[in-house]
C-alpha cells in the first residue's frame, strides 16, 4: 500500500520554525494500530489522518504515543494540505472529530481555526509536577491541561523541567502549559507532556483553547497575539468568542512524498 504524506509547519511561514505535522490522506480507516505506528515512524509531534467523504472531512491525529482528542496544529497542517496543495474547492473546511465539528477558513494566507473554549479553572497540582518545575507558578488552573500562571516572560523562558520526577505523572491525553504576559506579545506559553515521546511541544493550538478565554479576560481583550517561546517558536493570532476561540497561523509546507505499508 502506497499512501501520500505532506509534512507542514504550523504556526509559522517559515520552514523549520512552527510546529511540524504530518498529514495522511486516506480512503478508509486503517487499524488503529497502523495509524501509531506511522506516527512514530514520522518522529513528529503529531500526524494527522483524514479521509473526505462529500463535503464532510474525517480528521483524527496521533502523537508518536497515543491518539489526541484535539490537535491545533496537526489541523491547521491539513487545511494547509487540502487549500494549497490539492485544491480543496470550498471556502470553509469542516471536519468531524472527537472534539466535535472543527471549521477552518483562510483569510490573506493566515488559517483560522474555530476550536471549543475551555476555560480552566482553579486546580490542585500534583506534588510530582510541583517539584519537578525549577520556577513555582503564582497560580494553578485547569481544564484538559495544566495551567501554570507565572509572573513574567522571564520565568517562562527560563523554566527547566526535571524529567524523572515530571514523567512520574500521567495525564494522558493532557499536559502542562506555562504562562505568563508576554513582552511583545499579550501572551507567552510553552507546553510539556509528561511520559511522551516529545517533552515539550514546540506550539499547542490546543493549550490555546485555555489560554485565549483566560488572557481575554484577564487582560480585558477579544483580540490577542500571542507566542509559544520553545525553541522552534510560533506565533497565534487569537479572539475570544465566549464558548469558542479562534486561532490563527500560518503554515510552510517542508515536503511532499510518499510511504509504502
């Protein structure tokens, strides 16, 4: 068997910046078991599968570990894919997922994502995440994933996890976000999953789902930009819209090829 794969760069317009993603077309669901075992071979944060069927898109997304209930920038890479590379002839894309209905439109070559709000709230840290940070947060929130309140950029660029102690906790499908004000930017962020393949993600459109209405309201805006601080970076451009946010990126596309089952 012989499928396509395109791999992305989300969050970026430049190429080994943003979060890269790979993107499988499909024409039926293969096991489960294969769909990992492709995303580990591709090493990536996450692979995104898909199958269209009319004008309604099936999207599930992998890590190299398990399967994710939400991905922002495996999405934003396979709206990419079907926009610029096969010509997807629709000016908004919906996509069934586990996470409900997902719309993506594209506006002078930014792709805003439509994902569901997740306003986190006030959470117990487990003692093993609290020990693991070399920087205590100000505060702690939660809703899928961890989030850690801090109180400058600084402390977000220069938080060290210790891995022992921090991989002692499974919060599958969950992870960590760190958080602060951002210098240039209304917010900062980076984000960690304890017990994957790929400690800390290089830019997580879904931690955004928490950060947007929580920044909204915090700093009194519905519209923000904001930037993941990891070592590749990305840049969001983010709106509150009560029980939905709107995330936008951009995308570079790294290579297109082939994989042979």
């Amino acid at each position: 068997m012989t499928l396509d794969i395109y791999q992305i760069d989300s969050f970026t317009d430049e190429t080994f910046c943003g979060n890269p993603a790979c993107v499988v077309p499909l024409k039926e669901w293969l096991p489960d078991d294969i769909l990992l075992k492709i995303a580990m071979e591709n090493a990536v944060p996450e692979t995104a599968f898909f199958i269209i069927e009319n004008s309604n898109i099936k999207l599930r997304w992998f890590t190299p570990d398990i399967e994710m209930d939400l991905c922002g920038h495996a999405t934003l890479a396979t709206a990419h894919v079907l926009f610029s590379i096969l010509n997807y002839p629709h000016k908004k894309i919906e996509f069934s997922t586990t996470s409900g209905i997902l719309k993506v439109t594209v506006e002078n070559n930014i792709y805003i994502l439509d994902f569901p709000s997740r306003m986190p709230a006030p959470a117990y840290l487990p003692e093993a995440i609290v020990n693991s940070l070399n920087i205590k947060p100000i505060d702690v929130l939660k809703a899928r994933d961890f989030v850690l309140i801090y109180n400058s950029q600084k402390d977000i660029e220069n938080i060290v996890i210790d891995r022992v102690l921090f991989d002692s906790i499974n919060l599958s499908p969950g992870g960590v976000i760190v958080t602060s004000k951002g210098n240039d930017y209304d917010f900062v962020s980076r984000f960690f999953t304890p017990q994957a393949t790929i400690l800390e993600d290089p830019v997580t459109g879904s931690a955004h789902c928490s950060l947007i209405p929580y920044w909204s309201k915090k700093l009194r805006k519905q519209k923000m930009t904001a930037k993941q601080l990891s070592q590749r970076g990305g840049v969001l451009f983010c709106e509150n819209k009560d029980d939905r946010v709107l995330i936008g990126g951009m995308a570079k596309t790294y290579f297109k090829g082939q994989i042979m089952i």
